[in-house]
C-alpha cells in the first residue's frame, strides 16, 4: 500500500500550492489584486482566486483514506496511545515552531490595537488558544497568528473521532457501506448549507464538525477498495477504465471553478462539495498503474509531496516578511515560490523527520518502561506476569 499511495503524497504538494498560490496571488499580481477575499466576481480572475481553496476539503478526504490503510486494516481497535503520539510527532514539531517564530507579530500587533496591558493579555490568550489547536473553533477571535492553521483543529478534531469512528464505519460492507456513504455525503452538505446562512463565512468554513463528513467519506473510500481487492471473483479493472475516472475527476474539478458565481455565495466548494470528485481521482491514482500515477510516483515528486505540510505552514509567514520589506513586484513572486518550495524541502528532511523520530523514540522508550513496570507489580502467577 505505501506504493500506491506514493501518487497521492505528489498530490499533496500540488493542492497545498493552490492554498499558496491562494493566498499569495492577490500581492504580486495585479490582475487579482481587486478579487476580494468574500466577495464574488464575475471576472475570471476573481472565479479563479476564489476556487482555488477547495485543496482543503481534499486533503480531509485524504487525510481519512491514507489513516484507515494504516490503522484500520487489520480489523483491530485502533491503539490510541501509539496513534496520538504519531499524529502528534507529525503535526506538531513545525507547527509550534511556527507559531512561537509569530508571537512577536502577533504580540506588536495587539499591543498597538488595545495597549499594553491589554494586548498582552490578549497575546497570551490568543498564543494559548492557538497552542492547544482550537483556533478554528472560534475564528474571529483567535485565528490571529497564521490563517491556514485553522484546518489543523479540523485534522485534530478528525483524530480524536477516529479511534471510534474509524473502526464503526470499517465494520460497513455490502449495502450498508453505500447507505452510509450517501447519507453521510448528502447530509452534511445538507447540515453546511442550512447553518450558512447563520454563521460568518469564516465560521463556516472553518468549524471542525463541518468537515467531518468529508473525512468520513475517506475512510470509506478505502474500506470499499479494500473490499475489492479481497474479492475472489472480483471483475478486472482495466487502463481505459482508470484512465477515464481520472479525466472525468480532473475535467470535472476544472469544469467545477467555471460554476463558482452560480452559486452567489463564496467558497461554495470548500465544505466537501466536491468529494465525489476527490473519491474518483484517489481512486484511480491507486487502483492500478497508469501513466499519470507512475509520473506522479516519480522521487522527486514524491519528495515535493513529503513537503507539503511545511509549505502550507510557512507560505503566510514568509508572504508577511516579503510584505513587510516590499518585495511585492512582478520579479519577487517567483523568488518568493521558489524559497517557499525550498524552505519546505529542508524543513521536512532536517527538521520535522529528525523532530518526528526523536518523539516517537521517546515515545517507545517510555512505552517499554511502563509495560516493564506493570509487569514487575504483578503478583506471580498473574495474566500480566505470563
């Protein structure tokens, strides 16, 4: 299974540059600079600019299939210990050091709005909230430090869900397991679209339980291929086959931004809308080898998807210190690409793997000097002393 997952971290970097270039785009490039960050346009420019942020219900969706591999497989209850302390070994290294590296900003920020007394106040309120991961939950007040880190209290909440909802939605098959999809698909588009109206926009695109829907569907993305592929008479997919998957899902995430004004509501996509598309091109990126998945299984860009959280992370900081010295010309964009996509190379392989591994071995270590303990407390001829 690595293998076949090995297309879909290349697309990882790929939905993670379209957040950069979300954000960024407005800065350097004039043709977009009047494309307001709520407000529709009719313009392509504008239809673009606000498409583009769909990458991130993508990712939730992924972020459900590529767990269920890992943890769900067996058929066995998920080990919570070992599968918070991965989670929290991947995410957490690189997002503290951003946010400690923020707080002066945030800091000069609040103190020049309320004072000082009140602005440190804030700053640590602010700093505490963002520490635990709960800055989605309440956007207006404590998204302050690095906007794209509200989907992380997404991915958190999706954590401590899975342990229980993961191996509930693994046991589907059959029937049931389409039931649900369709239920969980049409009732949370159902659930975004009837509290829109009663929420800001960023609360509705950001609140975790919003979300959850999208997850789910990956988790049963891959209990459905993983029922095929046990299949004994299972009936054998061909190249065409995949092929077409792949460009209906392409041609229809395309076809999808040409529709954004219809809708008059900005963002329409960025709840999950579009999870039928994203099942169907993870889908046939991992069923069999195609061309497209043996490109995007190529090292390199295997190694720009290994990145892709570190460039989701650090492409607003560095776009404040670019604003900050104003090199915002035509010239400084592709310097500015270039060092986001560097910096995120050598973030992953000199920072977060060491910082991950370092963790987990702690992790282990301490593992092993528990169970060694509650074995050397147990009276003899107990179940744990065998």
């Amino acid at each position: 299974m690595p293998r076949k997952i090995s297309p879909l971290t290349s697309v990882r970097f790929f939905a993670a540059f379209l957040v950069l270039w979300h954000h960024s785009v407005r800065v350097f490039l004039p043709a977009f600079a009047r494309s307001g960050a709520l407000g529709a346009r009719e313009d392509f420019s504008g239809i673009v600019f606000l498409a583009f942020p769909v990458s991130v219900s993508f990712f939730f969706m992924l972020s459900g299939y590529v767990l269920s591999f890992v943890y769900l497989q067996n058929g066995q209850a998920v080990d919570k210990s070992e599968f918070f302390a991965a989670r929290f070994a991947r995410l957490y290294p690189l997002y503290f050091l951003v946010l400690v590296l923020n707080v002066p900003k945030l800091l000069m920020s609040e103190v020049h709005r309320h004072g000082t007394k009140v602005g440190l106040t804030k700053t640590a309120e602010i700093f505490a909230a963002n520490m635990v991961m709960v800055q989605g939950w309440y956007t207006s007040r404590l998204l302050r430090v690095n906007v794209p880190t509200w989907s992380l209290c997404g991915e958190v909440f999706f954590y401590l869900c899975f342990p229980l909802l993961g191996v509930l939605l693994w046991r589907l098959r059959g029937p049931r397991l389409w039931i649900t999809a369709l239920a969980l698909y049409i009732g949370g588009q159902a659930l975004v679209w009837a509290v829109r109206p009663h929420l800001s926009l960023e609360a509705a695109l950001s609140l975790p339980p919003l979300h959850l829907s999208t997850f789910a569907l990956g988790v049963l993305l891959a209990r459905w291929q993983t029922l095929r592929s046990d299949q004994k008479d299972k009936p054998t997919v061909r190249l065409w086959q995949v092929a077409l998957v792949q460009a209906l899902s392409v041609g229809g995430a395309l076809f999808s931004v040409l529709l954004v004004p219809f809708f008059h509501v900005p963002a329409p996509y960025n709840n999950g809308l579009l999870a039928p598309i994203f099942a169907g091109l993870i889908w046939s990126l991992t069923r069999i080898p195609s061309p497209l998945s043996r490109w995007l299984s190529g090292r390199w860009l295997v190694a720009l998807g290994n990145s892709s959280y570190a460039l989701y992370l650090i492409h607003t900081p560095l776009l404040t210190l670019f604003l900050h010295f104003r090199w915002i010309t035509y010239g400084f964009y592709p310097v500015y690409l270039a060092l986001c996509v560097g910096l995120s190379v050598l973030s992953f392989h000199y920072f977060e793997t060491p910082a991950r591994l370092w963790l987990l071995q702690r992790f282990n270590q301490r593992s092993m000097r528990n169970t060694t303990g509650a074995i050397s407390r147990s009276p003899p001829g107990s179940l744990q002393s065998i």
